[in-house]
C-alpha cells in the first residue's frame, strides 16, 4: 500500500479537489483507494465526493476517523470494526477499481465537535509515550490489512500543525504540496518542504517524496519567478514542480467525473502520471 498525503500551508488552493480526483484516476485504472480526511477542525472531503445528504451518501454517518480513535483510546479488548466507519462511494460502472472514504466524522452534527474535544483530550500527539502517534499508525496498518487498498490517500491539515506534521512525516511515502503564487504561500512551503526533507523517518521507511503543485494559476496571467529560484536549493526537486492553470468559468467544476477544459484535464494527468508512474501497471 502506497501512502501519499496531499497537504497545504494555506487553504483555497484545491488540495481536497485534487485528492478527489486522483482517487478518480486511480479508480479508473484498476487500483484500490482508500481516502482518509484529517482536516478534523474543518473536515470536508466528503463533498468533493458528491456525498452530500442530497445524493443520499452524505451525513448523517457515525463512523469516522476520530469515532473510531477515540473508540480505540478507549481501550476496548477487540478493535472497533473499520467497515463501521468507512464509507463506500459510487464509481462509473466500467471502472475497474474502488473507491472508499473514511470522513473525519458525522460533522457538522453536535456530536462530532464533542467527538473532536475527547480525541484532543485522550490522544495528543506529542505525548512522550508516543501513544497517540501509535494510534495512527495502527489505523494506517489496519486500513492496509483489512481493506487492501493500493493507495491510501490523505487529505492532510493546512498550516504547520502536530496532526500535519504526522500526515507528512511519518505516515505519508509521497508528499503532494499546492501552493499559491504569492510570497506568503511559497515562503510558508518552502519552509514546510525543507522541514519535511530533514524530518528523521521510521526504520523501515524510505526516503519521503515530495511532489510540488503551483495550483490554480489563472490562463493570461504567468506565474512569478520567486518560487522556481528559491526552490533550486531544494536538490532534486525542480522536476517535481507542476503547474494547474486556473480559468473562473470552471471554477466549480474542476472535477475529473465531469467535462472540463483540455488544459486542466492535461494538468491533472501530467501530476498523476507523475505521481503514480505504477498507476497504469
């Protein structure tokens, strides 16, 4: 199971649309994918899914990502059962894989943000026991046992946060960061990105990929130059920087399940064919 963790310094720049539609491609090439949402404090993947109340997939759910650890903290002699708190999305019927999410939880119920206080009280990640960083490690180790997906796929929190920091450190094999052209977003990244170089890895884990994405640029506009000069003291990195071209009258429909303009369908497939060189396998 190959793990990639899609992350950004600042939000708006698409990062859950293009973990969506990359589980698309997946799907569409025969892969197993399993979408996991750590956005706990504004969770939202489910949408980019279509699994809204409208289309009779979306809430009200119980399961979730923090359900199932507090359930775990709780200390309960069998683990709760991961089917409880993953939900099956729909795929074109000729596609050749599958597709699951697991939401962050029932949000925006009441319950959720009583879940999310609970999590924080029991599992902190920067415990000395390392007890709540074991906690996420177990569930990425369940996930890849019980469901057998090819890809796990995370929709990592925005800014420099201890549950981001995990996502891109120590669960993630491939780091996918979009940022924005403007100096705030690429100096944040840039900074994000070093950190991530440097982090010390698992025993058993290989050196930490990282893939940058210059998102949502608009079509008459170029980018600016500061990003590509400061990244060149990244070594190795410079081949890894792709760029998703941005038009206003697809802004709502940037979708890979639907019609969108040959340049950003190009885009895209130029990120995954790059991000999955085993995709077509």
């Amino acid at each position: 199971m190959e793990t990639v963790s899609f992350y950004s310094y600042k939000g708006g720049v698409g990062r859950s649309l293009l973990l969506a539609n990359a589980a698309r491609y997946l799907v569409a090439q025969g892969k197993g994918v399993v979408a996991l949402d750590f956005d706990f404090e504004a969770p939202g993947l489910h949408y980019k899914f279509g699994a809204t109340p409208e289309s009779g997939l979306g809430p009200p759910w119980t399961g979730g990502v923090v359900p199932y650890l507090n359930a775990t903290a709780d200390g309960a002699n069998t683990p709760p059962l991961l089917s409880a708190h993953v939900i099956g999305l729909p795929i074109s019927p000729d596609a050749p894989g599958w597709l699951r999410l697991m939401p962050a939880g029932p949000a925006p119920r009441p319950e959720y943000w009583a879940a999310l206080k609970k999590f924080g009280e029991r599992l902190r990640l920067g415990d000395p026991s390392g007890r709540g960083v074991m906690a996420f490690l177990d569930l990425q180790a369940r996930i890849e046992e019980e469901l057998k997906p090819d890809y796990l796929l995370i929709d990592a929190r925005t800014g420099v946060t201890e549950l981001g920091g995990l996502a891109t450190t120590i669960l993630a094999d491939t780091v996918v960061c979009l940022f924005a052209d403007n100096q705030e977003s690429e100096e944040g990244t840039l900074a994000v990105v070093e950190a991530l170089k440097a982090a010390p890895r698992l025993a058993n884990q290989k050196e930490i990929r990282v893939l940058l994405v210059l998102s949502r640029i608009a079509l008459d506009v170029p980018p600016h130059n500061r990003f590509f000069k400061a990244i060149g003291r990244l070594s190795g990195l410079r081949e890894e920087v792709h760029v998703i071209f941005h038009s206003s009258k697809f802004a709502d429909s940037e979708s890979l399940a639907g019609s969108v303009p040959m340049h950003l369908h190009r885009a895209y497939l130029n990120i995954f064919e790059a991000l999955f060189p085993s995709g077509t396998d």
